[in-house]
C-alpha cells in the first residue's frame, strides 16, 4: 500500500488515543527489541525514534490480529502476511491489556460495524477522509467501503 508521506506525517502529529514508550521489535528476522515512542492515531500505529518527531514508520490497522505474547507484551500481525510479526513489550501487565483493547477498537472493521453512537460515525468519516488524502486506492474493495463510510451520516 502507498502512502503520502507529508499527509501520513501531518496525521502522525494529531492527538492520539494512546501514546507510550515501548519496546518494539520488527518483522524482519535478527530484528532486536529497540526502544520506540508509539501513537495510536484513529487506525494507524505510528512509532518513532524516541528523540525525533518524525515517524520512522505506521501500521495501519487493517486486516490485523492482535494477541497477548505474555503478560506484558501483545504482536500484531496482518492477516494477508501472517508470517510478518510486530512485537511490541509493555512496561506492565496492565498497561499491555490497555494497549490490546484500544488497537482492537481502532482497527477499521469495528468502525464499519459501530454506527449507532455519535463518536463511531465521527471517527469512521474521520478515517474515510484522511483515506481520501493519505491512501492511493488500492482496489474496488477499498472504493465501496469508503462510499459506505461516507453515507453513514
């Protein structure tokens, strides 16, 4: 998938629904868990150096499944690459389950699902707009959700 990259990074700057330090370890094999500042912004997982403000990377939380590794860790792995694994370790147990459920109420499913409160639909044409402006269409799939999110209103 594509991005814009100045639109992705103007997103990454809004306020986010959860934000911490955590130690964070890539998909790739030989990845080491490296110390990273991670924001969670309507449906994408942005992280960053902990001494810049840029991101070095987002996730966007489509097709995913979240799990608890172990008391204080959680992975994240897209279902069309199931082999490629994010882990991503808490500095507490609790602070892990908070992480889990917060990821699975902002991935792009339940949003579609969620339309009889106020702030579901607020947040799916959030998420339907700053498609329009950070993704390149990726499909017909991806078309006719964005026409549903549009209509929810």
């Amino acid at each position: 998938m594509r991005f814009n990259e100045k639109e992705l990074a103007s997103l990454s700057r809004q306020p986010s629904e959860m934000a911490a330090e955590l130690g964070m370890r890539g998909p790739k094999k030989g990845d080491v868990v490296k110390r990273r500042l991670v924001k969670l912004v309507v449906n994408f997982l942005f992280y960053f150096r902990t001494d810049e403000e840029e991101p070095i990377g987002a996730l966007l939380l489509e097709q995913c499944r979240v799990e608890r590794e172990d008391s204080r860790s959680f992975s994240i792995a897209f279902l069309d690459e199931a082999e490629r694994k994010y882990l991503f370790e808490c500095d507490s147990g609790e602070q892990c389950g908070e992480w889990v459920d917060s990821i699975i109420k902002a991935s792009f499913a339940p949003q579609v699902t969620r339309t009889s409160s106020r702030d579901s639909k607020r947040r799916a044409l959030l998420f339907a707009d700053m498609t329009y402006t950070v993704i390149i269409a990726r499909g017909c799939r991806h078309s006719a959700i964005l026409r549903a999110l549009l209509t929810m209103t």
